[in-house]
C-alpha cells in the first residue's frame, strides 16, 4: 500500500509541478529583460482563467478551446500593461515598480468580484472525468493534458529563446540594454513583445490549471506567491531552473498535502524554500553561497 500511494503522490507533485513551472516561466521571461518583478503575476492568471469561464458561459466554449480567446486578449494586455504603466517606471525605484504592480493586482481583484462575484465558480471540460489508469497510479486527464503542453511550449520558447535571432534580441538586451540598443536592437519593442510572450504564456497555464478547478478572484495572492518561489529558486533568469524549481514547489506541495499531517502539510514547500536559499542562494543551478 505504501509504494503505490508514494507512486501516486509522486505523480501527482511532478504533473502540478509542471504547470507550476510553466506558470513561473511568464515570470521569468518578463523580468530577464526589464528587471520588473510582477506583483500581479497571480491576478492576471485569475483573469485567465475567468476569461475562460466566460467563454464558456456565453459561448460554451471548453477551456482549452477558449484558448482561441483567452490567449490573444492575455497577450494584447500584456503589451498595454508594459507600454502604458511598466515602460515610464523601468529604470526607476523597485519599491516604486512593486507598489504599481500590488496596485494592479488589488485592481484586478475587486474587478473580477464585481463582475463574477465571491462565490468559488467552476469551469468544465470535456476531459474533466477522463482517467488514465497505469498500475495503481491514476491520473486526471486535465492533468497529463498540463503535462504534454507544459513540456511542448517549454521546449518551444528554450529553441526560440537560444536559436532565433529574436531570442539573441532577448539575451542581448537581458545582458545589457545599453549595449543592445546601440547594436541596433529595438530595446522598447523588444520588451513590448517579450511582454506580451510572458502573457501568452500565463494564459496558457491558466488554461491548463482551470478544468474542474474552484476559482476564486482572491487567489491570485497564492499563485504570486508561488510563482515567485519557484522563480528565485530557478535563478531569475535560468529558465531550466525556474522549471526545475517549479518541479521541486509541485512536489513539495503533493507530499506535505499526503504525509504531513495537519496545516504543516502546507508549510512544506516554504520550508524547503527557506532551506535551499539558505544553502543555494543563487538558485538551484547557481553556485553555492
């Protein structure tokens, strides 16, 4: 009993770690080239996956459909976001770009109450009931449908990001931005667009959390939390890494959820981030202290 419990336990940490991964990985694409630290990172997911429910209460579309909407309109707003209230403060104060990013997110809670209310809504799909079934490992089918796609568009924007000229764009400009543009790189342009890639790339994930999903419009503190957990794990700026710590959070999560009793379940996944900071503060792939 015990090998098939630690089996599914197992399973179930590295399926939510990967989305926990592809979450972080929005993150970590945004900051790598404006320094900015999104405070409303766990909102915007929120909006998502309200858009998707709205999709379905007017068009009964089935969230991974909705992605048709849900990511085009998370994109566009994720170049309004940079043009019009990221791009005057880069270079200024962080206190100051934290401050407008926590503004927003307070903006985008009290927006998605007054519209959707405060009671926890679902979302369903087709796939919602679907089970795989390997041994004495079960697995959801939204779950192994986070996996594929994780694993796919994570493999996409690692050749994008080191194979195309625009990813050399990017590493330039995260390098030194002063350098790039005197090289000929657009930097603003070259942020308005990794800004809205960091935003399709959210939507994505929120796509991927929300079948079958409670959603609430003040869980975007949650999933800001963690998003900045699994980031300053992986190093900032290493997206092997920030997948990586999105595996370790996922896992954590799963096996305080199973084998610690009580509320220090939950605690688990902050302790082991504590413990890796302590040790690793450069990330997972960094150095040592």
């Amino acid at each position: 009993m015990l090998i098939p419990e630690f089996l599914q336990t197992l399973v179930q940490g590295f399926l939510l770690g990967s989305t926990y991964g592809l979450m972080a990985l929005g993150m970590a694409i945004i900051y790598a080239v404006s320094g900015v630290l999104n405070f409303a990172h766990g909102d915007f997911l929120s909006l998502a996956m309200y858009l998707c429910l709205a999709a379905f209460s007017y068009l009964a579309f089935d969230p991974y459909l909705a992605s048709v909407i849900v990511i085009p309109c998370m994109a566009a707003l994720g170049m309004g976001f940079y043009q019009w209230l990221v791009r005057p403060m880069v270079g200024r104060q962080m206190l100051m770009i934290v401050q407008l990013t926590l503004g927003v997110a307070f903006m985008v809670q009290s927006g998605l109450l007054m519209a959707f209310g405060g009671q926890p809504k679902r979302v369903p799909s087709v796939i919602e009931a679907k089970l795989l079934i390997v041994g004495d490992v079960v697995v959801r089918g939204p779950q192994l449908v986070a996996l594929g796609v994780s694993v796919v568009l994570a493999i996409c924007l690692y050749l994008s990001l080191n194979k195309t000229s625009f990813g050399r764009e990017v590493r330039a400009v995260q390098q030194v931005p002063r350098a790039a543009a005197l090289m000929g790189i657009n930097v603003p342009r070259t942020r308005l667009i990794t800004f809205a890639l960091g935003f399709a790339v959210l939507a994505v994930a929120g796509i991927l959390l929300v079948p079958g999903l409670p959603i609430h419009p003040s869980q975007g503190l949650r999933y800001t939390v963690i998003t900045l957990m699994v980031v300053v794990l992986g190093g900032l700026t290493n997206f092997v890494g920030v997948l990586l710590g999105g595996l370790l959070i996922g896992l954590a999560e799963a096996f305080g959820t199973v084998y610690v009793s009580g509320v220090s379940g939950f605690v688990l996944p902050y302790l082991i981030f504590i413990l890796i900071l302590l040790f690793r503060p450069k990330g997972l792939l960094g150095g040592a202290a």
